[in-house]
C-alpha cells in the first residue's frame, strides 16, 4: 500500500506542474517572434590619459536600430558635448553658453523626429560654466528614418546619424561590432592630434615670444599652448594666437574673473608687470599681444580648459 503512494504524488504533482507550464510555454512561443526593445550604447568623444588631445567624434559615427529601440551615449571626455536632434528646417545655431535650450535637456526622452531634443552639456568632470554636466543620455526612437545629430559646440565637425528601421528587421551589426569601430574611430581621431601637436612644437622655436594656443583639426582638439614654457627678456612682447576655429580659449593671468567676464578682455597688455590680465576668447587672426614690464615668472591658464591641463608660463629675464 505505502509504496504505490509516492509515485502517485508524485505523478499526480508532474501532472500539476505540467498543466501549470503549458500556457507558459505556449505564451512564451507565441510571443517569442516578437522582439524585445534593445538598447544601444555610443561614446560620445574620448581623450588622451592626460587629457590633451580630444577626439570629437560620437563613437560610432552612425548606428542602425529599430523603431522601439534606445541609444544611450555616455561622456567619454572632460571636453563637453552635447547630442542634440534639430527640428526639421531648421540651423545648426552658433553655440551660446549661456543659452540653457543649448546648455540643458530639452524635449522628452522619446523622439519621433518632429521636435528639437537635446540632451544639454555631457561631460565626464565639471569644466567650465558647466558645473553639473550630464554622465549618459538616452533616447528612445519611435519612428523609423535616418535621423541627423550633432554637438551644438563642436558643430557640423561632430555629427552622427541614427538609422531607425522596422521593428523586427535584422540588425545588420552587433554591439561589439559598434564598440569595435567607436574605438577605432577614436584611435585614429587621436592620433592624428597627437602627430599635430609634435609637428607643431618642433616648428615652434625653443625661445622667442610666439605661443600657439591650442590646435583644431577635423575631428580633433589639443588642449594644450603649444609651447607652455616661453622665455623673453623685460621690454620684450608674447604673442599669443590661435591658428583657426575652433575650441575657444583664454589667456589668463593672475585671478581668474568671474563667469561670463573671464570671455570678455581686462587688464593692460601693453605694460604687464603682474597681476591680473585676460584675453578673453581669442579670435582667429588677432593675437594677444603681451608686453612684459618686469623680470620674473609668470604663469597663465586657458579659463575654459585649465582643469584639463591647459596651462604655461613666461619667464622674464633683465
């Protein structure tokens, strides 16, 4: 009698199980031709360990996904960036740092390709007036198109596209294949700037008083004065230019003015013996031009990157 009544449990529970499992195999099989949406990941810039050359580039450039898909873009560089979709018809705008539909979140996290969104500054430390810069961003696609992005401060230099297909059609790349390419775009975009930096420092004269301040190629930064330690004797002038456009930068001697009045020129160039002098943001094709009035040393910083290491000095001889 006792030894029939365990399998009978037994089976008894097999069959309880089983019933139980079907309608959620059967569920499982009915929706298994239906996809799950999947989240995509792209770089948004990378630097050099010591942060002087920037690569401006999302990373990938372009990435194909499905409508219901997400892309969600992480900071890979102090250099800000931001991931911005116009509106139809309408311009890339001249960057305004204190414009906060440039500088902040616009738009919801859902995008159909009808309104302007973006994802305000993305960095990965505080720089500048940017104090609280966003880590990632994401946006979910809700219609299929190729859809056009920028970094309003970087411009038509740094763009990528996001290519929405059907829900359901094959992706033609993986994740891997993504990470792969952004890196190798970031590879060669750095070492490019890196090559720039050297052939400009060995053009540069060990003496005289010419500073090259940064350098802007396509698709990359260097966030550095070219030649940080420059040498002239009192009566004698510093030339400090920049060779195009590009990242802007400052000339900043002694205490650092406050937001927004470190962009805007103080202080007398033309007789410097100390103290507090600023360029402003230098324009192409207009140096600043500094006399030294005194023997000593004297050390300056570019205000908008210093944080990255962009920073120099003059020493003056009798």
């Amino acid at each position: 009698m006792h030894v029939n009544v365990i399998p009978r449990r037994l089976a008894l529970l097999m069959a309880g199980l089983v019933a139980l499992a079907l309608p959620v195999a059967f569920g499982q099989s009915a929706t298994a031709s239906t996809p799950s949406p999947v989240t995509w990941h792209v770089r948004v810039g990378t630097e050099t360990p010591d942060m002087a050359v920037s690569a401006m580039s999302f990373l990938p450039r372009q990435v194909w996904i499905n409508r219901g898909d997400t892309v969600h873009w992480t900071a890979g560089s102090a250099e800000p960036h931001t991931v911005t979709f116009l509106a139809p018809g309408t311009t890339l705008p001249d960057f305004n740092p204190f414009d906060t539909t440039q500088t902040t979140a616009q738009g919801t996290h859902r995008y159909d390709g009808t309104a302007y969104t973006n994802s305000g500054i993305i960095a990965t430390q505080p720089i500048f007036t940017f104090t609280k810069p966003a880590a990632s961003y994401d946006l979910k696609f809700t219609k299929t198109g190729n859809f056009t992005y920028y970094c309003l401060l970087h411009g038509v230099m740094m763009k990528g596209v996001v290519h929405v297909r059907a829900a359901g059609t094959a992706y033609p790349y993986t994740q891997a294949d993504y990470n792969q390419v952004g890196h190798q775009q970031g590879q060669v975009l750095l070492a490019r700037g890196m090559r720039a930096w050297q052939e400009a420092k060995e053009a540069h004269p060990a003496t005289g008083g010419a500073v090259q301040v940064g350098i802007d190629g396509m698709g990359f930064s260097v966030m550095r004065f070219i030649r940080t330690h420059a040498t002239v004797h009192v009566g004698q002038s510093v030339s400090f230019a920049v060779a195009g456009p590009g990242a802007p930068h400052t000339v900043t001697f002694g205490q650092e003015p406050p937001i927004p009045a470190v962009l805007m020129p103080s202080g007398d160039p033309t007789h410097y013996a100390g103290g507090d002098l600023n360029s402003g943001v230098i324009a192409p094709g207009t140096p600043f031009v500094v006399t030294f009035t005194k023997a000593g040393k004297f050390s300056y910083i570019c205000a908008i990157h210093d944080g990255m290491g962009m920073v120099g000095d003059v020493t003056v001889l009798p």
